[in-house]
C-alpha cells in the first residue's frame, strides 16, 4: 500500500473512530452536543406515617419500577432508629422494609428518589392477565343491577372495550346519574377507580388500578394517582378515572400495579403515604456524569472529568488548541498566508482569550511596536544573540510593567491583561521582525505581522466560540477528528488561495 | 488584469505550487538525511571539491566566538570578500565587501562598515541569527567572484546567479537571477530582483520577469535581455547535474556563477528550491517533472543534459 493510501485509511479510521464515540457519549451517555442543555431532575419524597402500638414495627414500602423514559439517578431511606433493607421480590417488585424492635406514638419515615425524566413514553403493557377466569365482586343484588345496567348503557354507546371504559368512566363521572351516585352511595369507600373496576368485573373484563405520580412541579403531600387499566385483548389501555382520558397523565411514574400493596404496616395503625415532589434543572452533562448506570463506563471512569477542578480547567484551554492549530494548518495549507513563527498565532490568540479581542490587539501591538523601537538600538551595538534576545525579554517585562502601571493610573483596567501576553514568545517575535526589518524591510514585516495577526484573530474567534468549546472540553474524541482532518489537509497537494493571486499573470492567454 | 487566476487556469499552465512541490517533490525524492549536506555551505563546499566540481574558493571559516578576534588575520590581503554563514537560507546573513581601506570595509553599495561591524555581523552568525532553526552556526569567508564581464551589464551591484532546478540529475529548468537598485544589490526574486527565464537548449533569454511584470531590460543598466546568451552552457548542465549524484537529492536547486577566470561555479545548493523560476519563464514546470518522473532507465550525466536540452529547449 502506498504512503498516501496508508495516511488516508488511518484520518478515515481516526475520523469514525473520533465521531463514533462522540455519537456514543451523546446517544448512550447522554452528553449533550450543545452547551447550556439541561435536564430536569425530579425529586420525589414518599412519607410514610402511622402509629405505633408498643410492639416490634415492620413497614414495608412498594418502590417505583423505573425504566422506560425515567433514568434512575439517586436513592435515600431516612429513618432514625428504624433498619432498612431494599428488597426485590420474586415478582420483580422492589421493596424497602423498615424494621424496629419496639416503638410507641407516631413515627415518619421517608424515602427520596432522584431521578431524570426523558422523552419517549411508549409503556403498553403486553403482558396479559394473571386470570383468565374473574372471580365475581361481592356486592348486593341492587348494586349488582346497577353495575349491569351502566354497562350495558356504555355498550350500546362503544364499539370495543377502550371505549366501552370510556363510556362507563363518563357515566360513573356524571354528577347527575341516578345510576353513578347509588354506587357511589352504596361503597362510600371507594373511588371511581375501583367502582370502574368492581363494574368491569362484572362484564368478565379484566381491569387492574395502577398508583403512580403525575410529575407536576410543586405538588406536596398528596395521595398517589390513580389510573385504571383495562385489557383489551391485546394490550392494557391506561385510563385517568377523574376525567376518563384515555392513557397516562403525562410524566406519570408507575409506582406500583394491582396486585401488590403499596403499604403494609405491622405493628402500627392508621398508617398512610404521602408523596411530595420538586423538579430542578441540573446540565445535562452533570446528570450524565452522575447516573449510576452510566458512569461506570470505561470511556468516563478513565476521563478527563476524573480529574480535579482545577485540571479540568487547565484542560478546558488545552483541548481548545488543537482547534486552533487546525485553523493554522487551514491558513498555511489552503490559503497559503504567511505569519512568523508556525504557531505563534495560536499563542497570541490564548492571550487575546484571557484580555478579550479590541485589547488583546491594542497591547500587543503597543508592545511589539515599542520593543521593536528600542531592539533596533540593540543592532548597533555588539552583543551575542542570546545576550540580545535575553535584554530584549527584559525589555518586555519592563514594557509590560509600564503599561500597567499607566494604564492603571490612568483607569484603563482593560489593559491590565497584558501579563497575560506569553514574554518570551513576543521577545522572540521581535527579535524576527527585527531582523527580519533589517533583512527585507518594513513591507515583509508588516505582510507578516498582518498575517500572524489575522490568523490570530481567527483562531480566537473559534476558540472563543461556545460551541467549540462545549464540542472540545465534553467530547475530547474531537481530537481524533481534528487529527484525521490534519491528515487529509496534510495531503493536499493542489493550489493555495494566495497562490492563485501570486501566479494570476500566469493564468492569463490561455 | 485579473486579481486572481482560475485553478483550472493554473492547472492548464502546468503550474508547480507550493503544496504540490513539497508533497510530490521534496519529500518524496529528498530524503531528510541528505539535507545537512546541502543546508550546510561548509559540507557542501568540502563535499564539491572531493568530486571535482568547482566552487568559489574559501578564505576560512570562523566556528567559535574566540576566532572572531582572528578575523583582521584571516582577510589579511584580501581586499574584496564574503562573508556567509554556513547554514543560512534565502541569502540571509550574507554581507558582501567589495572595497577594502585599510580596516574600512564597503558593501557593494557603497555603504562603508568597520571592522567592529564584521564582526557583530560574525558573531550574529555565530550565535544562529541566520540559521533554520536558531541553531549555532559557522560563518564561511569566501573570495569574490569576479563575474564574468558578459553578465556585468545585467546586473546591478550584486552577483548575477543562474538557478537551475535539477530533477533526479536531469536539469529541466533555468533562469537568471539579476539583482536591481530595488532589490538592494539581492537577487530574491520577491525583493524586486529581475527574473530571466533561460532555454535550456541554448542558456538563451526566454523572458524576463519584474514583480510579476515582463520587462524588456534592466531597470537600472537598461541593457536589452534578448541579447542575453550564458556562456559555458553546456558546461553549466553538465556541472549541476553532477550535483544529482553528488547529493543524492532528487529535487535540487542549483546556483551557479560564472567567475571570469574559473568559469562556472557551484554557488550552493538548495533542497527546497523556489517556484518563482516558473514566473521567469512564464512555463510551469510540472510537465517536465512528470516527464522526468515517466522515465525508468538510468542513464549517464551527458545522456541527462543530451535529453535535457532535446526536451526542454525552446
């Protein structure tokens, strides 16, 4: 294989490999490719409150099954005296169990869940009833006429059985049914829910009650909701029983399906949950660094973000100067511009970062300006060059210490930034204009210093860019990709922009 | 006149650029090892006269800041000289004294320099002013050419140098370089310096170059080049294609003078030589390469100039 096939297999390679894992952090890490994303974060407390008898307590709380479009962040059981144990049963149920040998009057007990809710929502249970065969609520005759009559209403009214629920849910709603407020009379305990469901049983349809929590911002100390879910045949379709909407509220958290309790207490009485909830918007990357089933993934236990803050910032600037150094080669390579010293403008341009653009530019050519002024007293004398170019560092600082100091008395704080100005590269580089004022004359110095101005000037925009720095410090697989395109850029063999204008007379009578 | 030419138009013209020579050429056929030969004067002389090739000849060499002291020793009786460092590159750090009174030196401009100036200026190269990279340096003494008295009137103060790009021993394209008032007696080409494209066939002007401009003569002698001719053609190809084996660089420039008495000689040698020469003869130079390039049988040095001057002349 030739050299240049070689070096254009491996930037392809460097290039899939580079946006490969940046769509992978983004996808299934959940890094955002734009800064400032956020993602809700939802914090739920479940209270749990009885009432103890004297005697060895045992509490036990259903937990949410999560999964589907809620991310599990955090956990905590707060509980002074009481022992705890998360449990799964062989259902799949999680459950929390609190423990105490001996305990009297009331007691409260809380679990906090953390958790992040994301955008797909498709949760149609498949899974078909337990039963095929329902055994018959028990009720008195009269409600049981009742029960038929509603349904065989909402049957003349539907076509299947979502919309025969429906139909039932309506009328039970309906504050003026003769029929709704018997039942209602008749089981004063229960809710329209159950009632719906006592109903269905009725008519040999299976329906189930599922509590869960509607995500709303600020609800406190509220019973869970409630949603009846009826099978179909084929699917269980949810349904709110308080208005008789078809599926869940939206962000609606299944907490726990029919079946199994929410709560069970031994030991106490008059027990009770209660469940209060806060939403806050943490950046998305946070979350992501955060989530227990997300970090423990090589690409992030071995990252930058391992690292102390104060790395990480140091690294937030060094990632940027690849895109800068990408800016250079494009310079150099397709627009063939000339600046003095390969990558003295990326240099420039990290101090121009640290004192912003109008600045940065004023002082830095005051100072070159000046020093370039009095090197061109050093030419006359005698000295060896690292003698010179150390006066000439001296010089700076001095420079540098000077417009300070004035720009400080005079109120200027702006141009305080000018320690910011790497000394020993403006040294240098007025040493080359220097010589190079001495060698060609004035016009190369300022094509040069032009040049390396404008690259400059170039390279802070991009570095100073949001996005290019988002893209840089989050996804440093960026660095793959700038390398692969350096690489193909470092093949390019056709003509330069400049070299269209230094050869125009060329291309004239053809 | 158009502000830019067309890349097609470009591509048509057969124009070498600079990206395209540093992939396809430079670091293709010179291999990096062989550079400190070339981008050393002091090497390259040493390396010349072992072979027979002739060059201008040396005065001394200074290496350490302590022989600086030495230097009123060293051009003892010499009243004309130059004074290069030995790794320099585009004729930076060359200081040329063309009358000497008593320990008053001239430039050929005239301007008048003492001997605490030679020296700074040595120690300048000593310390790698001049030098790729700011490595430390030597600094060459060599005697002046006295050119020969047919170029004197193309050129104004300085060295008339003839470049010739030699690829893989083949010399395929020539040019003269004639310094003018505007380009301080140097012969850069990008300081004003006036370009004349040579016939290969002949060593016969072909056109000459200003700035980008044709010109008809010299700005400031006012001599017509059409009339220009370089003697010792033939010699001339045969010299610099020797440089091929001599150097092992595939894509070499050649800088040759003609001295009055010696004949032509091997200024230096240049790994990374200039694309101004296709401005000189307004002809691209890439067609040649590749047609060199097509060539699979070795062949002698006086079947390469035989070829050169069958192919390229005009």
């Amino acid at each position: 294989m030739n050299s240049r096939a070689q070096v254009y297999l491996f930037a392809i390679l460097l290039l899939v490999l580079g946006s490969g894992l940046t769509f992978y952090k983004h996808n299934s890490l959940g890094f955002p490719l734009t800064p400032g994303e956020l993602d809700q974060v939802w914090t739920i407390e479940a209270s749990v409150n009885f009432d103890a008898k004297g005697d060895s307590i045992k509490a036990n709380l259903a937990l949410p099954d999560l999964g589907g479009e809620f991310e599990f962040i955090s956990e905590s059981f707060s509980s002074s005296g009481f022992g705890f144990d998360s449990i799964t049963e062989d259902n799949g149920q999680r459950r929390v169990v609190w423990t105490k040998r001996k305990g009297n009057g009331n007691q409260q007990l809380y679990y906090r869940l953390q958790l992040v809710q994301h955008e797909d929502a498709n949760r149609t249970d498949k899974e078909p009833p337990f039963d095929e065969e329902l055994t018959a609520p028990e009720w008195s005759e009269a409600a049981q006429g009742v029960a038929q009559s509603l349904i065989k209403k909402a049957e003349e009214l539907s076509a299947d059985i979502p919309s025969l629920t429906k139909q039932l849910l309506l009328q039970l709603n309906d504050p003026k049914s003769a029929d709704a407020s018997f039942l209602h009379d008749e089981l004063p305990n229960d809710t329209t829910g159950d009632l719906a469901i006592k109903v269905l049983t009725e008519a040999n349809i299976p329906a189930r009650q599922i509590r869960g929590l509607a995500l709303v911002e600020d609800r406190k100390n509220i019973q869970a909701d409630e949603v009846l879910e009826v099978w179909g045949g084929e699917s269980w379709t949810p349904f709110t029983p308080a208005d008789a909407k078809q599926g869940f509220p939206p962000g609606f958290l299944v907490w726990q399906r029919s079946g199994i309790s929410m709560l069970d207490v031994t030991g106490g009485e008059n027990s009770r949950v209660r469940f209060s909830m806060i939403s806050n918007y943490l950046p998305s990357k946070s979350v992501a660094m955060n989530s227990p089933s997300r970090s423990h993934v090589p690409l992030l236990d071995f990252s930058i973000f391992t690292l102390p803050v104060d790395k990480q910032n140091a690294f937030k600037s060094i990632l940027l100067i690849p895109a800068g150094i990408l800016v250079v080669v494009i310079f150099r390579v397709l627009i063939g511009l000339k600046t003095s010293g390969t990558f003295m403008p990326v240099l420039i341009a990290l101090a121009f970062i640290q004192t912003n653009l109008t600045t940065g530019l004023i002082t830095f050519l005051s100072i070159v300006g000046v020093g370039l002024w009095l090197r061109s007293y050093l030419s006359k004398i005698n000295l060896l060059l690292v003698a010179r170019i150390s006066v000439v560092v001296i010089m700076v600082i001095i420079l540098m210490a000077g417009f300070s100091v004035i720009s400080y008395k005079l109120g200027i704080d702006e141009l305080m930034g000018i320690t910011f100005f790497p000394m020993i590269i403006i040294a240098w580089t007025i040493e080359r204009m220097s010589i190079l004022w001495e060698e060609d004359g004035p016009k190369e110095v300022m094509s040069q210093g032009f040049g390396s101005l404008l690259v400059a000037v170039f390279i802070y925009l991009v570095m100073t860019n949001g996005y290019i720095q988002h893209m840089t410090f989050n996804f440093p697989e960026t660095l793959l990709i700038e390398m692969g395109v350096i690489l193909i850029l470092g093949q390019y063999s056709g003509f330069r922009l400049l070299e269209l204008y230094r050869f125009r007379s060329l291309g004239k009578g053809l | 006149m158009n502000l830019f030419a067309t890349p097609s138009q470009l591509r048509k013209f057969g124009l070498l650029a600079m990206n395209r020579r540093n992939l396809d050429f430079i670091s293709s056929y010179n291999d990096r090892s062989l550079y400190p030969l070339v981008d050393n004067k002091l090497l390259t002389k040493e390396a010349a006269l072992n072979a027979g090739i002739a060059v201008p000849d040396m005065i001394g060499s200074i290496e350490t800041p302590f022989q600086i002291r030495q230097l009123e020793k060293i051009i003892e009786g010499y009243g004309q000289f130059v004074i290069k460092p030995a790794r320099g590159s585009a004729g930076k750090g060359i200081l040329v004294i063309t009358e000497r009174d008593q320990n008053t030196f001239y430039k050929p401009s005239g301007a008048p320099l003492s001997l605490q100036d030679l020296k700074r200026d040595l120690s300048n190269i000593l310390s790698g002013l001049y030098s790729l990279g700011g490595k430390p340096d030597t600094a060459l003494l060599e005697a002046l050419i006295e050119f020969d008295d047919s170029l004197t009137k193309y050129s104004f103060q300085g060295v008339p140098d003839i470049r010739v790009i030699v690829f893989k021993g083949f010399p395929v394209m020539a040019m003269l370089r004639c310094s003018t008032a505007a380009s301080d007696g140097k012969a850069n080409l990008h300081q004003g310096a006036v370009g004349v494209g040579l016939s290969i066939s002949s060593g016969k002007a072909l056109s000459a170059v200003q700035d980008g401009d044709l010109v008809e003569s010299h700005p400031d002698t006012g001599e017509r080049f059409e009339e220009l001719a370089i003697p010792y053609w033939e010699e001339i190809l045969k010299l610099t294609a020797r440089c091929y084996e001599l150097t092992g660089l595939g894509y070499l420039g050649c800088d040759v003078v003609i001295d009055k008495a010696r004949g032509p000689l091997i200024l230096e040698l240049n790994a990374r030589p200039g694309l101004a020469i296709q401005i000189a003869n307004q002809k691209g130079l890439y067609a040649r390469l590749q047609q060199v390039e097509g060539l699979t049988e070795a062949h002698s040095i006086d079947e390469r100039v035989e070829y050169a001057i069958r192919e390229f002349g005009e």
